[in-house]
C-alpha cells in the first residue's frame, strides 16, 4: 500500500511539471523582436578581386601593415558582405609580380559603388600607395550552376 501511495505521488508530481501543450512557438515566447531574422542571399553576387604586387623595398612590416589595415575594411565599410585573402602559392609563375589577393564580396553594384570612394577605403588607399608596384582588379557576378 505504501508503494502505491508513493507511486501515486510520484505520478502527481511529474504530471504536474509536464510542459501544456501548445499549437505554436508564438504561444509560448513574449511579444518582441524575433529571437533571429533571415537574410535572404541572392542567386549571384559580386565579387571584388584585388591583387597586388609590392614594391621591393617595402619591408614585411609595411605589407603586414597594408594587409592589417585592407583587413580593417569590412568592420568600417557595411556594405562589405564577405573577405578573404591569401598569398600568392601557385607553382606555375604566371602571377606576373602580383603576390597578395583579396576578394570582397558585394550584395550589389549600388553597394560596390558606395565601397570605391568610401572615406576608409580612401584612408585604405594612403597606406597601401607607398608600398604598391602593381594592381590588377576584376569584378565579376557570380554565375550560379
């Protein structure tokens, strides 16, 4: 008997913490803001490759500096939507001098266009002009398979 009473409390007991059952999240969650909002990515964007070649008497610690400060951009320019960069490693040698390369990735050409005359990428510009011996820059829309 006193088995059947505990077993009895003890079904009470978990019945009673056993969350209600609801028909949706909304139910359940506070009017405010979303808890996440999605962002709906285009079919193609476009892409902003930048590949520099620098000045033999540039030291390491001023293309670190031209690196540090191209790296900077996507904090300072909103319209910057994705970057990355690397070094030169092909074995073929055709990069013709060019050693560096970035690729900023843009949501739009308005947004490309707000980007090139940006007081950052100006500021940009200062640091990189001293140490540049060539540049080659191509745009170009992703093509989706």
């Amino acid at each position: 008997m006193k088995k059947l009473s505990y077993l009895v409390l003890f079904i009470l007991i978990w019945s009673c913490n056993q969350p209600k059952s609801v028909e949706s999240i909304e139910e359940i969650l506070p009017e405010t803001q979303p808890i996440y909002q999605e962002v709906a990515m285009p079919d193609s964007v476009l892409r902003h490759v930048v590949l520099f070649g620098f000045k033999e008497t540039s030291k390491p610690e001023d293309i670190q500096g031209v690196i540090d400060a191209f790296k900077a951009l996507p904090s300072q320019i909103s319209e910057i939507k994705g970057f990355e960069w690397g070094i030169n490693s092909s074995p073929e040698g055709l990069n013709q001098g060019l050693t560096h390369a970035f690729t900023l990735t843009f949501h739009s050409a308005a947004d490309r266009d707000a980007y090139l005359p940006h007081p950052a990428h100006k500021v940009f510009g200062g640091i990189l002009g001293p140490h540049l011996d060539k540049v080659t820059v191509v745009d170009y829309w992703t093509k989706p398979d």
